[in-house]
C-alpha cells in the first residue's frame, strides 16, 4: 500500500496538478490532503472518484480542511476529535484502511513565542498526545499518524539552523512537545529510513527556495512500530513542487511504501 501525505494550500487551487501528477507520474493508494481550504461539498469528489479514490472530507470555507483519498475501502470514518475547542478548526480525520488505522492530521502553525497561538499549538500537541494514547495500544495495533505537523525535529531538518532559531516551526518548546508526542511510541519514518537524508518538504514561496533546497522538514508520516516493520521505502517527491506551470503548493508531497497483507 502506497501512502501519501500532501499539504495542498487549497485543494481547489491545485486539483489540475494532483490530478496530472496521479495520472501521469505516480502510483497512490491512500492520499492523505491537509490545508483543503473548503467546506465539504465544494471538494471536487467526482475527480478523484474517476481516478477510482472513495474520499471522506472534514472541511473548513478558506482555512484548515482534511481529507483522506483512498482506492481501498475506508470504514470507522471520524471526522474531528469530538471537541468543541480543537474541533472548531478542522485539523483531524482518521480512517481504517485494511488493517492500518490512519490520522491526518494538520497542526496549527502557531505564532510568535507567548502569542495566543503559539499556545494553542502547544495545547494541540498535548491534546493530540493524549487523545491517541488513550484510544489505541501502539504496541500492538498499526497505527499511522500523518500530515503537516508544522514542527521541523533536529538542526538537519531546517537549511540554516541559526537562522531558524526561535523562529515559528523551530521553536525549543515546539520540537520538546513534539519530541514528548512521538515518544508515546511513534516512529518518525522518513528519519527512520534516512538518518541522514535532510529530505525538505516545505519551501518558502516568496524567497524561490526549493530551488536552492533552502526549506524545511514539517510534513510526516508517523508509525506504531508494527507498522514500521512493514516500510518498504519513503521519499520526498519534488515533481509536483520544482515546477511553474501548473501553480504548485508551498509543500512536496511525502510518499511510504508498505507490505501489507
């Protein structure tokens, strides 16, 4: 099963190049969109259903929005975390598909250090953490948890560390809450498969940075370890980002390959 996570900054805004880069460039099995940026009915279901994906939509008019796309069937569809105050913006939704239970998920991008919205993030965070921790036993089931989680881990995942410091995405007490989050029993899997390997998946837009590979490493997808066991390979594609024409996201798409029965 191929896994993908893609932060599309308006879904309407970038259908014609998904659209081409799905029928002309990859294979996908489960696709796994953040930063929709509309409400439900106006997502574009008869494309993709086309290209033979069933699609479950938490969507939100011009801001937020989740959606998972997938060619197996989905079942234990949930839309938000049934929370007024993380729920108001549209952040999560989880699907099983097979026998692997997946969460998109797309975390606030939070503000300056002590703003309302750095805050928040942190809150997210705590919330999120202890909203899987309770629901599932990440000894034993397979657990995925993917999306823009807009915290970039170590000094490799950003271009220029000294730059970065205490900037928003790089901030000490971000990466220590999300550090706390992963330590539930989450596997970074890119950082699994590439120890190494800085592998960006974001670019700042105005700067023309992904054409230097001055970015950042802020999009994931997370394991449970029985799940990891089953990674074939992960990468960033770049084909649907270093390109003019159709108008590209901010973010690579990230892609894992898993054995699955």
């Amino acid at each position: 099963m191929t896994l993908a996570t893609f932060n599309v900054n308006s879904i309407k805004a970038r259908k014609d190049l998904i659209i081409r880069w799905l029928e002309e460039k990859v294979k996908i099995d489960v696709l796994c969109f953040q930063e929709i940026k509309c409400e439900e009915r106006n997502f574009p279901f008869e494309e993709f259903e086309k290209l033979g994906y069933e699609c479950a939509v938490f969507g939100q008019k011009a801001y937020n929005g989740v959606a998972i796309c997938s060619k197996y069937p989905m079942s234990d569809i949930q839309k938000g975390f049934g929370d007024e105050r993380f729920d108001l913006q549209k952040r999560m939704i989880k699907a099983k598909i097979k026998d692997i239970i997946v969460y998109n998920v797309y975390a606030p991008h939070g503000g300056e250090e002590g703003s309302e919205k750095h805050r928040y993030k942190l809150e997210f965070f705590e919330y999120l953490r202890e909203f899987i921790k309770q629901k599932h036993d990440l000894e034993n089931e397979k657990i995925s948890i993917v999306g823009d989680l807009n915290v970039a881990r170590e000094d490799i995942d950003v271009y220029d560390p000294v730059f970065f410091q205490g900037k928003t995405d790089f901030m000490d007490d971000e990466r220590e809450i999300f550090e706390k989050f992963l330590d539930i029993g989450l596997i970074d899997l890119f950082r699994y498969a590439h120890p190494l390997k800085r592998g960006f998946t974001w670019w700042d837009y105005r700067t023309a940075g992904v054409f230097r590979d001055e970015g950042m490493r802020i999009d994931y997808i997370l394991a449970s370890s029985s799940l990891s066991e089953q990674l074939k390979d992960i990468k960033v594609d770049m084909w649907t980002r270093k390109r003019r024409k159709p108008t590209p996201s901010d973010h690579a798409p990230l892609i894992a390959d898993f054995l699955t029965k």
